[in-house]
C-alpha cells in the first residue's frame, strides 16, 4: 500500500483514474471501511443482545422491551440520567465559557502565548484516570485542600463536595472542565485568528471599543466554531466513564452514577449482558439525539454556504 | 541452571511417584498439567498460590497459573472470554453462588469420587459444601475461609475509654463506641468507604440481632422477613455505625485508615479476617489491636462466612484431567490448606485442622473456634456483602440500598427496609 503510494508521481497533478490513485483509494477506504463495519457490526450486535435474555454470556431468544423497562425503572438509572443532565448542561456550558475567556486573553497578543498555551492545553494529555485520582486527592476533605486551608489556620473553611452526596456531581465537573476547557481555547484560538482582518479594521474605523468588538464583530463570526465544539464537548459528556469511577466511583451512594458507569456494572458485575446492552442501546440514543440535529444542521448550513 | 532444574523436577517426579503410587498407576505415563486462573498476583495472596504451584509441582506436576490482577470482575470477564471460545482453564477461581450460575455455561467436573475418597464433606461447614455442589455433585472446592464480621478493638482507643472488655451484644458496642466517644476518640468506628464495607456494616448487624432472620431475609429472600423487624433493627444500628465513621472517608479502601485505627483515633473496626493480614504487612503489631467475633445479641458467636473456592472445567485432556484429580486432593489436605491460611491470615476450610500449634495468630485461633461454636449452633451464614449469599445482580441490588443509607442520613430505617425489599423483587 505504502509502496504504491510512495511511487505515485509527486508534485504534478495526479491522473484521475481509479488505478493511477490507488494507493490513495487504499488508503483512505479500508481503513474506514474497517471501522464502519466495526462499529456497525458491534452496534447492531449489542441492540440484538438487548432484546434477550442474556445474563452471563450472550443467550439466543426474545424478551421484547423486558430489559429497557427494567433499566428504565431502576434507581440506578434514573439516578445516572437526572446525573447526566446536570453535568452535561453544567459541564458544556462551563467548559465553553472558560474555553472562550482563555482563547480571547490569550488572543491580547501576549508574550509566552506559545507557553501558555501548552499549560492550557496539557490536561488533555493526562488520562482521564489519572484526572480523576489526582482530584480526587486535592478534593478530599481529610487530604486535600480542605486540610490545607485548614493548616494555614483558617480551621472553619469547608470544601467537601467529594463526600457531600448533594455537591459530589460538581466535583466531576470541576475535574472535567480542568480537562477540557484547553481543547475548547484551542479551537477558539483557531477562530479568532481567522476573523477577517479587513472587517476588525472596518470596525476600529467605525470607533468600536474593545468591549462592542468582540461583542458585536468577532464572537458572531464564532459560532460554527461554538456549535462543534458544544458537540463535541456533549459527546463527551455522555461516554464520561473513567473520570467519574477514577473521582468517585459513583459515590457517595449512588449520587454520582453516570450511564456509562450503569452499562459497566450491568454487565460486567452484575452479569446482566442484556440489561448491560439495553442500558448501552439507550445510551447511544441520547447521542444520537445530540449527534443527528448536529448533522442536519452542518448539511443546511453548507447547502445555504454554497447557494450564497 | 537449566539442568538443575531438570534435575530437580525429575526427582521431585519420581519422589511423588513414590509417594502416590496408586495415583501414579491409576494416571499412567501422564504427567499431571494444570492450567488455572485467579485475580490473585501479590501481596499474600500471589504468595499463597505461588506456593501451592510449588507443592503441585512437587507432586510431579506442571503448574500453568495465569493471574489477571485487579477486580475479581476482570478475572471473570476472561474467564467468559476462555469459555465461549471453547477453551476453558482446567480449574478457576470462583466463589458463592456464581459457582451455580456459572455451572450452567459450560459442563463442569464431577469432583464426588475425589472428594468421598477424602472424606471431606464432613469436615466442612454445611451451607459452605452446598455452594460448592450445586446440583447435589461437588463441581468446585473451597480453598480459605474469612469471617466478614470480625470485630477489630485498638489497643489505645479502648485505653482512652478506660474499658477492657471486649464487647459481646450490640448494646454492648454501641455502650463502648460511646465511652470511646467521650474518652476523646474522634470517631469510634474505623471504616472506608467502598460498597462491601457498607455491606459488611449491614451484615454484620443483621445476622448478629438474629441470625435466624438474617438467613431467611438474605440467604433465602423471604419476604415477609425482609421487612421484619429485625431488617429495620439492623438499619438502626448501622445508622448508628455510621454517625460514629469519618465522614470524610469517601470512596476510600478500609485500609487507608489502619494507622489512625492503630494510634487511638479510632476506635473499632468491623472488617474481614484478611485485616489481621493488612495490618501485620503495614508493621503493626499485635499488642496494638485485639481481634473478636463480631457483636451478637445471643452472646454466641454469629460467623458471616467467605470463601474463595476453585471451580474445575470439563477437558479432554488426560494430562488436565490428571492434573484436576492432584489439584483437587491437594486443595483438600489438611497440610496445604494450613500452608496457604499461614500464608494470607485466614482459615483453613477443615473444621479438623489444629490451629494450636505454631504459625497461626490468636486472631486465627479465635476465628476458627467461631466457626466451630457457629456452626454447632446454627450461626454460622453466607456473606452478602462479599457475593456469597447471592448471585452478583442479587448482591449489587440490595448493596445499592445499604450503600445509599450510609452515605444519606435522610433515609429513614423504615424507608430503608421497604427499598430493599423492592430492589430484591426488582433484581430477581
């Protein structure tokens, strides 16, 4: 595959034929014919699964919507979705508007800006396990910042969200938007630096303050931008596993259950395959609630792009 | 090196052919193999089975452990992976009443001939040898055995509450937890804050107001006695358990807190047998911390029973199936399974054993005679908190109740009772 690719002539314009690029033709499409069929295939399986009665391993037979009722119904679940909800909403939100605030500082024309950038950027190397574990030192009352201030003599400080069952979830929020709101600044930065050049002039020319600016001029031209990464920050939101069992396993209780978390202990401690699988079928579901307005808005976006 | 080896194998195979010569005759030319996974790698545990591979190998045989560390979850999902592909290990581990369920996915060994030539059913405790034949054939043996509901005292905790005696009903306790209290012991009761902990909180009450109802509530799902007054009674002292904790403990493992446990800023500890092992390992030492049997309001000793146990999948094989027959017999001994309680602090499956003599605790002493007074009154149960008393989905549904009550002190004992009642007829 390589070979053919590298022989093909550089630099002049490729012939159109299907053989002539066929390096490319390769390259482009087996891998994605793969992991299409991968992830087709694999889908398609769990939502059979979800409609049997497997336990232990996958079993053959028909139980109808038996598994979605009963996921639906239990506590766990409910629970994982009210859970869901809130950090999703909270989380994109949040991340979205720390995101915005760095790439429109970081945009001031600053020096070190390449240095900054990595600091903000960086947490999105750390694995997510390694997030939630380090968080879930510094948040714990009895080690963490808690203790500290309490070391430095202000003895009546309180922060134990970890433990507390009604403020747990924030702490998974904490965490995540410590995580992600570099990879936000980064596409943001990509936008700013692509706003027309001639249209800030225009606007300084009109007498716009730095304020009605951005206001007015730039944050519009942003909004593609805002809209992919909301997507992409919800998609994320709603696979949140292992932050959520590195930060607090679910608890205190179950006042952290997330769906993800659900599916695992469905299947794999619980040994309710089809349960598990029903759990997962309603979680992609949500996503594609999210993921099917996002395509149709990019089509009719682009459509009316081109008409213009 | 590589001859010595050879060297030694030979000898030690032809010192087990001396010692087994009707197992030698009975198997032939073949040499024994045994292929086995565990979740047990390190620490005491990984030292125990690495010493029983040493003993099989002594046998004659040729010892294939695969340990897949981390939860016991991570060892069953290879264990289904092994099953489904048609290629199961010749032995597992597996405990409680998964061995049941598990029994239906695939064909087991019918382990009855070994075990009658060994005499060993009357030598282990009735509800335990039930798990391991689910269908009246022994099919998986039990290795260890663990109290869940051993009571933990630290020695300089109860010198602050100026008490010396070890407490034997839960009015008892709770009279010490609060003497703690008042001699300036921050939190009486030492815990962490992971789900079997709360489980074992709640176990341990139950089964120590009644052991009676305790097997018809947990062991049998009556549900008339899931919401007796005992269930409701048992949540009232596991609130109880709870206001005394670190609330700050979070999702912590129990462990963490052993050095304040030792120090006398806490005070007393329900935890497994296996604690003894934990604190000895972190450098403390006896004279910090007593061992007991748990709180029981008949005064005679409730024993909350776990057990690891290996389970033996049906081979073709006649080297594995030779290597079953030696595994199996070795399991059994007497000698061994004192060699591998020495080794991780619990006790032996036998009742017969002599725990008298030397390389065992007191603490071990003491479990021992719980189990034997327990079971010759009826009081010894199955765990639910460490997945004995029921199958996984069973256990986690009645755990996500018990888990909730601790951490939320808005739930009412009664509230408490009729949840868990619900989450059993949900889950079953």
């Amino acid at each position: 595959m390589t070979d053919t690719a590298a022989a093909a002539p550089r630099g002049r314009p490729a012939r159109p034929g299907v053989v002539g690029r066929l390096g490319e033709h390769l390259t482009i499409w087996v891998p994605l014919l793969l992991s299409a069929a991968h992830l087709v295939s694999f889908s398609l399986w769990t939502i059979w699964i979800s409609f049997t009665p497997s336990t232990l391993v996958p079993a053959s037979g028909w139980v109808g919507l038996r598994n979605y009722t009963s996921v639906l119904a239990s506590r766990n679940w409910q629970i994982a979705f009210d859970n869901l909800l809130l950090f999703g909403s909270t989380f994109v939100l949040l991340s979205l508007v720390t995101g915005l605030m760095l790439a429109i500082l970081i945009d001031q024309r600053i020096r070190g800006e390449n240095t900054l950038r990595s600091i903000f950027l960086y947490p999105l190397a750390v694995s997510f396990v390694v997030t939630g574990t380090v968080w879930s030192w510094l948040l714990n009352p009895g080690i963490g910042i808690q203790k500290l201030v309490h070391d430095f003599g202000w003895t009546s400080f309180r922060f134990d969200w970890l433990v507390d069952r009604d403020m747990a979830i924030w702490t998974i929020v904490i965490a995540a938007i410590w995580q992600s709101s570099g990879f936000a600044m980064a596409l943001f930065l990509a936008g700013l630096r692509s706003v027309d050049a001639d249209l800030v002039k225009a606007a300084q020319i009109d007498g716009a303050g730095p304020i009605r600016m951005y206001r007015r001029v730039i944050l519009p031209t942003l909004w593609p931008i805002t809209i992919t990464v909301i997507v992409i920050q919800l998609q994320f939101a709603i696979s949140t596993f292992d932050l959520v069992r590195a930060l607090t396993n679910g608890g205190p209780g179950l006042a952290t259950q997330l769906p993800a978390l659900v599916v695992y202990d469905l299947m794999f401690q619980r040994n309710l395959l089809g349960r598990g699988a029903a759990a997962a079928v309603l979680m992609l579901l949500i996503l594609l609630a999210v993921l099917l307005p996002y395509a149709a808005w990019r089509y009719f976006w682009r459509r009316r792009a081109t008409h213009a | 090196m590589p001859i010595t080896t050879t060297r030694r194998r030979l000898l030690a195979g032809s010192a087990a052919a001396l010692a087994l010569p009707a197992f030698a005759r009975a198997q032939g030319a073949v040499k024994p193999r045994l292929t086995a996974i565990s979740q047990w790698s390190a620490g005491s545990d990984g030292a125990a089975i690495t010493a029983l591979g040493k003993k099989f190998e002594e046998k004659g045989g040729v010892w294939q452990h695969s340990p897949v560390p981390g939860f016991t979850t991570e060892m069953m999902n290879k264990l289904r992976a092994q099953i489904m592909a048609g290629d199961p290990p010749a032995c597992s581990q597996l405990k409680g009443p998964e061995i049941a369920a598990w029994s239906k996915i695939a064909p087991t060994v019918d382990l009855d001939a070994v075990v009658a030539a060994a005499g060993y059913e009357k030598v282990v405790a009735p509800d335990l040898a039930k798990l391991h034949k689910p269908n009246g054939k022994w099919i998986a043996l039990p290795l260890q055995i663990y109290s869940t509901n051993m009571l933990f005292l630290s020695k300089r905790a109860m010198d602050k509450a100026k008490a010396d005696k070890v407490p034997v009903t839960w009015a008892d306790f709770n009279d010490l937890a609060d003497k703690m209290k008042a001699g300036g012991v921050a939190y009486p009761i030492a815990n962490g804050g992971t789900r079997p902990d709360d489980g074992q909180k709640f176990e341990a009450s139950l089964a120590g107001i009644s052991p009676a109802a305790y097997r018809a509530a947990i062991m049998n799902l009556d549900s008339k006695a899931l919401e007796g007054p005992e269930v409701k009674a048992a949540f009232v002292q596991v609130r109880k358990i709870a206001d005394w904790m670190d609330p700050n403990v979070g999702a912590q493992h129990f462990s963490t807190n052993l050095k304040r446990f030792v120090d006398g800023d806490m005070g007393m500890m329900i935890m497994g047998g296996w604690a003894q092992g934990v604190l000895r390992n972190a450098g403390f030492k006896f004279d910090d911390f007593t061992i007991a049997p748990g709180p029981s309001d008949n005064s005679k000793p409730v024993f909350l029973l776990n057990a690891d146990a290996f389970i033996f999948w049906q081979r073709k094989e006649a080297d594995l199936q030779a290597g079953q027959t030696l595994m199996a017999q070795l399991v059994m001994d007497p000698a061994i399974q004192t060699m591998y309680s020495q080794i991780t602090g619990s006790i032996p499956v036998r009742t017969d054993v002599d725990l008298s003599g030397e390389g065992w605790s007191d603490g071990q002493r003491r479990t021992a005679a719980a189990l034997k007074d327990a079971i010759a009154s009826n009081q010894a149960v199955l765990s639910v908190a460490h997945n004995m008393a029921q199958e996984n989905g069973l256990t986690a549904a009645m755990i996500d109740v018990i888990t909730e009550y601790v951490k939320n002190k808005t739930i009412k004992p009664e509230q408490a009772v009729t949840r868990l009642a619900k989450a059993v007829e949900g889950a079953r």
